[in-house]
C-alpha cells in the first residue's frame, strides 16, 4: 500500500477512536485570548504574572516520550513551544494528545513559561483537539547515502507548492510573508491614492465589447441573453467613462484576462492597478508613480533602495526620463528617425524579427525597441515619445505628430506601468479605433475592436485626464524578491493535473 495512504487509514481509525470516546474532533469553536504573535510579544510579561492564556494552532511538531512531551504549534505562520505533562492536564486528556498526530489542530490553555535553554513556551492544562487532519503533511525525507545525508523535501518541488497551496504556506512561512508584503503593498497604493482625492471604484469583469490594451480576450456565453461576452483585457474604457460622468478621479485593483502565454512574468489572469485624473496630462501620472513606488519600497524596506538578484535598484525621485528613440540611439546604436522604411525592414529581417499583418513603421520601432533595450532599462526609467501606430487610446505628442504622449516605467527590464494623455477627440478617437478594426482585418492578432458605446461617451464630452495601468504582480515580484510571477499568485493558472 501507499505510504501515504497507509498513514490516512491510521488517522482515520483514530478519528473513529475519538469519537467512540465522545469526542468531537471537529468541535464548532474556541475562544482564543491572545494572538500567537500577542503571545510571543508579551511572553516574558506573562511569564511573571502567571495569568491563564488560551490559544489555538496546528501541531508541527512532537519531542519526547513517556509523560511528558515537548511539542510546537504554530498560528499565523509563527510557531510556539508546548509542555505538556500527563499529570498536569490528566489521563483522559494525555490519551487524546496520544492520538494526535503532525497537521492536527488544538485548542490549548495553560501558562506561560520559559525552558532552562530560555524559549518561552506554553504549560498545558486544558487541550482539546479542533480538527482531526487525515491526510498526513509531507515531511522531509532523509537519506544517508555514502556517509552523507541528503534531504529529499516534498514541498521544495514547485508543481506541487503551487497546485497544493495551503500546504506550502503551512511549512514554508517565507511564502506567506510575501503575501503579507504583497498586502501591504495594495495598502500603501490604496491610502496614497485616497490622499489624492481619488474615489475608488468597481467596474464589469464581463464585458460586451473588450479593450483597453491590445490582448487576446477570454469569451464565455450568457445563456438568459444568449449574448457572447468577453472576460475584462482592461478597465480602461469604463474608467474614462466615469470622468465623463464627472468624477474627478477614479481608481481600481482589478483581475484582467488575457488568453496567452505562461512565463515568469506572465499569467492568464493577474492583477492590475488603472487609475484617471481629470484636466491632467501623462507628466502627473509620472509623479504619482514616483510616489506608488518610493512609498511602496519604504513601507516594505524601509528605504527607496532595495536589492533585486544581487542588483541595487533605486525608485527614488525624480526617475531618468528618455524617448523611444533616444535609447534606440543610446542602448542599440539605431538611429530609426533617419532611416527609410525600406531600411527598417532589413533591419528587422537581419535581426529575424517580423511584424505581424502589414507593414507598419511605428510598430516595426516599438518592436526593435523590446528586443534591443527594454533588458537594459535597469533602474528606473520612463521611455516617452512612442510612436503614433502603438495606442489609438492616446493624445498626439504636442510637438511631434508622428508620437503620442505616452510612457512606459521600466525597472529591471520589466515593462511595470503604462500611461498616456488620453484622448478625448471623438471625431479622431474614431478615426483610430476603425483603423484598428482594419489592422485586424490585415493579420494583426492583437487590435481593439471598435466600442460604439465608448465612442457614444466621448462624443457627450470629455475633460481632458491623465491615466495609467500598472501591473500589480510584477510589483510585488520586484519589491519582494520573488523570480516568478506565480510565487506571489496564490493560485497561479496550471495546467490539468496528472
């Protein structure tokens, strides 16, 4: 029989031990007094004074035998050391702590002490088993090959951490402290936003008419409206909406879809962060993520410089401001302004790069841009003056026709924001979108469609406003030292189990 298997089968004849006895193992409540962290902080406080404490927690591990043992639990992944001793808490009780195995969870009373090698730990007098777990948790497995021990640990292998999450951050504790990072985080952007004036909002995660970004949608169908819908790309549409309707400034933490690949920066579905400002342009939407970032990088290191795989990275204001040609010219010696399309399109052929659908000179520069400068772009910096073709969301550059207003924040050669003046010319913000129904039209797998209703709102009016999109979980990979977009997902996308 399976190992795992045979231990099942052995909680769960003690489960049916237990309640032969007239014991619930699966009890409705307990009252705690104190935190595990309240307990850990005050514990020498405690000590002195002696007063009863009661607290609950998963049993972790077991020390000793006969009538007394040393056990830890563990409560908001901390762990705490138990005494418990037969004469003390008495037969009955012992017995049920003989019965008790690693992953159970207990509800315990007692008083506080400390061992002769000073760790605080608990005196028992009252236990009672909360839950009866019958799946054994995987431990370490050691072997002694050669005079050596190698340890085979079950929860270190990645598929399994990610598929079985609750049991990663039970025995892994530095996984759950990235996603209390990652909370403090949403915090930090959340208060920093209200200070500004900006009123949060929710908006439709299914959506008649995607866009918003240039993605693959997800669709589903309504069966009541027999209506196809498509999983939210972007909120971006149905925030300027909200302008338009006369609020001043608008944010949103949202989940977007998009139906594309896996790697370790992307998922299928991830959070984002999209706010809009009335009567600003794209110059203030720098200055708010100046501000998201520093704040965020000394709410979690207390500084605005941290390290990222041995790389210093430095988010304090100003930021290092360069046009998409300007680091053409700068990080890859190309200089696009001078040259002919004929010359662009050898350029790309050398470099084996190909557009997709017809050819188009901005979109052959942005994409010589990401293959030739973004990995350069460490610390941090806002490449602007993009080139007309690449948004049609977004206002034409003041002094330039052929750029638009827009940036992206670029930090250890991730793309983390992208923002424009946006566009509120409904004669030319229709313009744009039909051509993006042609360009799809064309081969492009990737254009907007065209949204009558959006265009219906800009055409009632629609103050001028600054916005941007930010990509929450590439954030909190950055600023908490995570390789992988999936360790601070809780439940990233996988594949069907096997």
């Amino acid at each position: 029989m399976n190992d795992h298997l045979d231990q099942r089968q052995i909680r769960v004849t003690k489960l049916e031990i237990l309640r032969g006895k007239g014991i619930n193992p699966f009890p409705y409540s307990f009252q705690n007094s104190h935190t595990l962290p309240e307990l850990v902080e005050i514990g020498k406080i405690l000590v002195e004074s002696q007063e009863e404490v009661s607290i609950s927690g998963r049993l972790m591990a077991l020390r000793g035998k006969g009538k007394a043992v040393f056990a830890n639990i563990q409560a908001q992944h901390q762990r705490l050391q138990i005494y418990i001793r037969k004469d003390e808490v008495g037969e009955d009780s012992f017995d049920v702590f003989g019965m008790c195995d690693i992953g159970d969870f207990l509800g315990l009373q007692g008083t506080m002490m400390h061992t002769k090698t000073g760790e605080l730990t608990l005196r028992v007098k009252n236990l009672q088993i909360l839950t009866k777990a019958v799946r054994p948790m995987p431990v370490p497995k050691v072997q002694e090959k050669d005079g050596e021990k190698i340890i085979h640990d079950e929860v270190r292998d990645k598929e399994f951490r990610y598929r079985q999450r609750y049991v990663d951050l039970t025995l892994n504790p530095e996984v759950a402290k990235v996603f209390r990072q990652r909370n403090l985080m949403m915090q930090t952007i959340r208060s920093y936003l209200n200070e500004q004036g900006f009123l949060e909002v929710e908006t439709p995660t299914l959506q008649p008419v995607y866009g918003g970004a240039n993605a693959t949608p997800f669709t589903t169908h309504h069966k009541a409206l027999d209506q196809t819908f498509f999983l939210r790309i972007a909120n971006e549409l149905y925030l300027k909406r909200l302008i338009s309707g006369g609020f001043d400034a608008v944010f949103e933490f949202t989940k977007n879809f998009r139906n594309e690949g896996i790697d370790r920066t992307h998922n299928p579905e991830f959070s984002a962060l999209e706010f809009y400002q009335a009567n600003v342009d794209y110059t203030k939407m720098m200055e708010h993520s100046e501000q998201i970032f520093s704040r965020c990088a000394m709410a979690l290191h207390g500084s605005m410089q941290f390290e990222y795989e041995g790389q210093m990275l430095d988010v304090t204001p100003p930021w290092k401001k360069m046009s998409m040609y300007e680091a053409l010219q700068e990080l890859a010696d190309i200089d696009v302004e001078s040259m002919e399309d004929q010359e662009l399109q050898n350029l790309l052929e050398n470099e084996e790069l190909k557009l997709e659908g017809n050819w188009n000179r901005g979109l052959a520069i942005q994409l010589l841009f990401e293959e030739k400068c973004e990995k350069q772009l460490i610390q941090p910096t806002f490449i602007t003056g993009h080139p007309k073709e690449t948004s049609p969301l977004c206002k034409e550059h003041r002094e330039n026709p052929d750029l638009i207003e827009r940036f992206e924040a670029f930090i250890n050669g991730w793309e983390l924001a992208n923002a424009y003046s946006e566009l509120n010319d409904p004669l030319l913000q229709r313009k744009l979108m039909e051509e993006q129904v042609e360009r799809g039209r064309g081969g492009e797998s990737e254009t907007q469609p065209l949204d009558e209703d959006f265009l219906r709102c800009v055409e009632y009016g629609m103050p001028p406003m600054g916005g941007i999109g930010f990509g929450i979980d590439r954030m909190v990979m950055l600023l908490t030292g995570q390789t992988t977009i999936r360790d601070v997902i809780l439940f990233p996308t996988m594949r069907p189990e096997q």
